[in-house]
C-alpha cells in the first residue's frame, strides 16, 4: 500500500493490470467459474504474454484480485480471453467496472475491434456485453461441452472500439 493510501486510505474498488504473482488467484477464479481448468504455470505465463491485456478489479483492503478479465491482441483487432468476478462477489457492478476500464486500456493499445466467446444460455455475461454494445456476429453450434454431455451454442460477439 502507498503511502498516500495509508494516509487517505485505499479507495474502495480499484483496476490494476495483474502479473504473474497473481497467477495463483487468477487460476482459482477461473476454476470457480468454468469447468475446463487452467492451471497456475499456464496462467502464469498467459500473465507474462506481452500479447495479453490482464486487467484485476480489487475490492476494499484485498491485495488479491477479485475479479479478472485477459484478451489476446494482434495487430488493431483484440479477443476476450476470458472475464470472471468472485462469485461471493458478484451483481455489485465489478464486472462492469472491471470492463469498462479494460475496454479504455484496449483504446490505448490501438485495439479497434474486439471479438469474444460467449454460450448463449449465460444471461449475466450476456447482459454484461450489451451493456457495452456488443453484437452477435456469429455463432458456433456445439462449442461448448456441458457435463451431461450435451453441448451449447456459442455466440460471437463484437465491439467496435474508439
Ligand atoms: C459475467 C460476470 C463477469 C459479471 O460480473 P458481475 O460483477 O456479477 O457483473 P455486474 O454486477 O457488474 O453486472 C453487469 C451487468 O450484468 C447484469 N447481471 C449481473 N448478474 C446478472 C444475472 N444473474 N442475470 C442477469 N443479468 C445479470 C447486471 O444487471 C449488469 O447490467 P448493467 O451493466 O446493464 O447494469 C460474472 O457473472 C461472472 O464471473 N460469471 C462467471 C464467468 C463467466 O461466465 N464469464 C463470461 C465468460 S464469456
């Protein structure tokens, strides 16, 4: 903590890009949230990738994140990798915070276009997404595999940035 935080006390929620020190709490927010694991070395190194913007939204006094969201650049185009809040922490607008200052980062890189991922049964993200004006380009039938078996569609997404 900063001396100024000591002094003002830190704000409430802040937005910080993560490193591979986090690559311990990003591996288990992914876990809590998807059944298809990433695991810490992995992270650690999609953390270090200087070709993946790494936003962490940090929530009162905790120095580890409570939420996450990475996307892959190349060139002027950006995919959202993936975008996870603490489930003990969700609906309190973190999500949209979290976004909306990873989308002004994206800005600054020169990224134009963003694409994501998203199974269309999954209402908070998709509400989270058309919040920010994303809009179904495409979709994948069959993408995601369900633990009955059974698979979902995927929806593509797109944002035109700047
Ligand atoms: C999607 C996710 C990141 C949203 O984070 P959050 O902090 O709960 O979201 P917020 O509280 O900022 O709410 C964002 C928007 O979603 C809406 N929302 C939140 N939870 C919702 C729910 N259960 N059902 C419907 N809409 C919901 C809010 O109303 C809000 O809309 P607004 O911006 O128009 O006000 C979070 O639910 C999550 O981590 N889900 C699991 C991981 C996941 O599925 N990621 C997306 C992969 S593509």
């Amino acid at each position: 903590m900063s001396l100024l935080e000591r002094l003002f006390g830190r704000p409430k929620v802040m937005i910080e890009a993560l490193g591979p020190s986090h690559a311990g709490k990003v591996a288990m927010l992914h876990a809590t949230s998807f059944s298809h694991g990433w695991d810490q070395p992995e992270v650690a190194r999609m953390l270090a990738d200087p070709s993946i913007l790494s936003d962490g939204v940090f929530s009162g006094t905790s120095r580890l994140p409570a939420g996450f969201v990475m996307s892959r650049l190349a060139a002027d185009e950006a995919e959202i990798l993936t975008i996870c809040i603490d489930p003990d922490q969700r609906g309190r607008g973190l999500g949209h915070l979290l976004l909306e200052r990873h989308l002004a980062n994206l800005v600054r890189r020169s990224v134009a276009t963003l694409f994501l991922e998203v199974e269309d049964s999954n209402a908070p993200a998709l509400a989270l997404y058309r919040a920010f004006g994303f809009n179904k380009v495409g979709e994948r039938p069959g993408y995601y595999p369900k633990p009955d078996g059974s698979r979902a569609l995927a929806l593509i997404l797109r944002r035109d940035l700047g």
